[in-house]
C-alpha cells in the first residue's frame, strides 16, 4: 500500500501517514517496507491469519 492509500483508509493527511511510516521504520531499525515486513515477520511482532 502506498502512503497515500494508508492516509485514505485511516483518514489522515498524506503528510501525517508518511510521518507513522517514518517513526515505525525509525523503531524498527529498518530503511523501507520490505525489511519492516520482514524483521517483523522474523520477529513474529504480528500475528498472522491462519
């Protein structure tokens, strides 16, 4: 999903969406999507559907 679509559906500003992006990829110690979702993942920090 793009920041924008994240903005839409949480009914936020683009700006305010891609600041929640930027302070989650700043706690996670990652640079982008792909190494969040996977160091989540890997440190199972969600639980997933069955």
């Amino acid at each position: 999903m793009r920041n924008k679509q994240n903005a839409q559906k949480l009914h936020l500003s683009e700006g305010t969406a891609r600041n929640y992006i930027s302070v989650t990829y700043s706690k996670l110690q990652v640079g982008d999507r792909d190494a969040a979702v996977a160091k989540i993942r890997k440190e199972q920090l969600v639980q997933t559907r069955a």
